[in-house]
C-alpha cells in the first residue's frame, strides 16, 4: 500500500490559466468593457448551460443576490430554501429584507423535497431556491409543479453543479434564473472568487446588468448620459478573473468525466461496507460530483460522522461534514427557525464528504478508502 503524506489539493491551476490571467493584465482592460473577456465568459457559459443569457459577477451569493432581486424579492416576502445548504444560498434574502423559509430534504438526493415546499407556500412566497447540491440533481419537475399554479419564482443555485444534467440538458435551464460560483473550491474557478447569473429571460438579465454597476444605465432621451435607476451594487468581475474562468471552463467537460469516474471508484471500493451507503445518482440525471458524500449509518457501537471524520483528518484525510448545522440552527438565522426539518438535522449528523477531486488519481483514492475501512474499526 502506497503511503502519501498528503493527498494533492484542490484547485489545480495550469501554466494556461496563469498566462491568461497575465495577458488579460498587460492588456491594460481591468473590468468588463464592452467586448471585454467578461463578455467572452457569460457567451461561453451560456452556450455550455443552454441558456440564452449570462451575467457575471463577483461571487456566487451576489448572483444568488441580485438573481432574487431581479425576481421581485423585496421586504416583506418570503422565500423557500433548503435547510440543508451553504449559508450563502440564504444570506441573500435576509440582505433583501425578505424572510427565508427553510424547507426539508429529500433522503436520497439531499435536495430540496417538493412536498416540503408545498406545505410551506404562503401569499407570501415570492422564489424557491433550489440547490443541486453536491452536483446532484434537484427533481426540478415535480418543483415546477409545485410552484407554476401559484405563479413563484424558482431559482437554481447550481454554485455546485457545473456538469450536472436532467435528460440530456444542463441544469441551469430548469428555473427563472440560475446562479453559478466559481469560488477558488468550486468545480472551476475564475482565480478565487467569481459568479454568473443564468436566465432565458431578457428582463431579469438586463435588471442583473445594472444592479452590477451600480444601478446605472442610459437616460431616455439624453443620448450619451447615464444615471442611477435604482439603487445597486459594485458587484463586477475583472478581466483578469474572466480570463481564468474562460481557460478553466475549456477543461469542465474532462474535469466533471474525472469527479465521475472517481466517485465511481469510491463507491466500488466502499459499497459493501455495511456502516456506509454511498452515494446516487438519481435516475435520468447526470451527477458532477463536486462534492463525494456519503451517508455514516448510525448503529450500536458504530462510530459517528463526527468521529469518524475526526479520525480521518488525524490521519491526514481532508474528510468534511456536510452540513454539520442546518441553516435554521445556526445563529445568522436565529430570528428565522422554527421549521421542522427531520431529514435534514438527521443528515446533518450523518453525510461525510471524502476526497474526490479531479487531481486525485486512483491510488489516492485506494488509499484513502483503506483508511476509512480502518478508521472505521479503530
Ligand atoms: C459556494 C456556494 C454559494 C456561494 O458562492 P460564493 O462564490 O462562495 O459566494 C452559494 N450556494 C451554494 C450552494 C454554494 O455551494
């Protein structure tokens, strides 16, 4: 058995991206005028995802922001999001005075369970944040039936889900509006931070335009002259950043193969352990991956998530749990609890994600399964 004293790190950056970064530099445009790589990157994604508009900004939560905005969300309403979820598929409501209402999860998928939303809709329900989390897809069918009669917004936050697919169509497609990350950890990146907003629809692409600039656009009638519509943010991403996301989005469709094959290899080496289930992939879908979690069953004697991944990181395995707290426990959110979400505190006990990435090769993955075959014993 090979010994590694520390398993190779995610990102990988390549010489390709780095030299992009530096001609975006020297070519002296720092943010996204017209024609700029900024517009090079939303035309790339938008073809990749299948949508017919794409809007970068600074991160995921300000897409995740201005995607609600552009929605209609303001003070008073509320929106439907999973209480099994990153923290900034939330933050952006409470930012726009509305109230996040947390819906439970599915036991399989771990994304948001339709009936669940179903039975929190209110007069109040203005959106639907529906995340695929992990890289795996939400049932955006049964979601869509749940909210086209009541006429509220569903918006994807696919921050984890580049190369997820429903049939044969990127996820992106599937909601009113779609938000990406291309955070430094995500399944690339545009050099750190970085985000896109995805829509079919023009309005809400053009809203998200100017909220990114400051709420600015042209005067009628006053050819030439700009002014602040409506209050906004700074929320550009420069060319440099646009220039690493449009090297790195060339490599997706390779990188999403490897988490695949990887997390394949993982599950054929941890399926017959019986303290374990290993992750799906739900019928018809593509999963990307992005994160491997699988499920630690509790039992008499058995060693928890907790511990076991306490474990794991003595012997130099970056195991996570994920998400140790539901949102609705969490301090950031305490004037908001008061839903009960079973499925997702009970697997907010049990899901330990392992290493997966693309820059992990088989032995690593040999290696690390045979540590947590023996973390689980010891
Ligand atoms: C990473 C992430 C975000 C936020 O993206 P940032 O780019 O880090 O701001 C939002 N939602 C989910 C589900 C995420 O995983």
């Amino acid at each position: 058995m090979t010994n590694f004293t520390e398993l190779p790190r995610w990102p990988q950056l390549t010489d390709g991206d780095i030299d992009a970064a530096v001609s975006a530099l020297r070519s002296n445009r720092l943010v996204g005028a017209p024609g700029s790589l900024v517009d090079e990157l939303e035309a790339a994604i938008a073809q990749k995802q299948s949508v017919s508009r794409a809007v970068a900004v600074s991160s995921g939560t300000a897409a995740v922001h201005l995607a609600l905005q552009a929605a209609g969300v303001g003070p008073g309403d509320e929106v439907i999001v999973p209480a099994h979820t990153f923290v900034g598929s939330a933050s952006p409501i409470v930012y726009l005075g509305a109230r996040p209402v947390f819906a439970d999860v599915r036991p399989d998928t771990h994304c948001v369970d339709a009936d669940s939303v179903k039975s929190l809709l209110t007069e109040r329900t203005k959106a639907v944040v529906v995340v695929h989390i992990n890289g795996c897809a939400a049932d955006m069918a049964a979601l869509r039936a749940v909210v086209e009669p009541v006429g509220v917004a569903l918006v994807e936050d696919m921050a984890q889900a580049l190369g997820t697919k429903i049939g044969d169509r990127p996820v992106g497609g599937f909601g009113d509006l779609a938000c990406i990350s291309l955070f430094e950890q995500k399944v690339i990146t545009s050099g750190g931070e970085g985000g896109l907003v995805l829509t079919d629809n023009a309005a809400y692409a053009e809203r998200v335009k100017r909220l990114r600039t400051h709420g600015e656009g042209p005067i009628e009638g006053q050819p030439g002259m700009i002014w602040a519509h409506e209050v906004g943010y700074n929320y550009r991403l420069t060319t440099m950043q646009a220039a690493i996301g449009v090297s790195q989005l060339k490599r997706l469709d390779e990188q999403v193969e490897l988490r695949r094959h990887n997390a394949a290899y993982l599950s054929e080496l941890l399926a017959d352990v019986e303290e374990l289930e290993v992750p799906t992939e739900p019928e018809g879908t593509v999963h990307a991956y992005w994160k491997y979690a699988l499920r630690v069953v509790p039992g008499p004697g058995r060693r928890t998530a907790a511990e076991l991944a306490a474990e794991l990181r003595s012997r130099k395995i970056p195991a996570l749990l994920r998400y140790p707290y539901p949102l609705h426990r969490q301090p950031a959110f305490r004037d908001h609890r008061g839903e009960s979400c079973p499925v997702a505190e009970r697997l907010s006990q049990e899901l330990l994600a392992l290493p997966s990435h693309p820059g992990l090769a088989e032995g690593h993955l040999d290696h690390v399964a045979a540590q947590v075959k023996q973390a689980l014993v010891q």
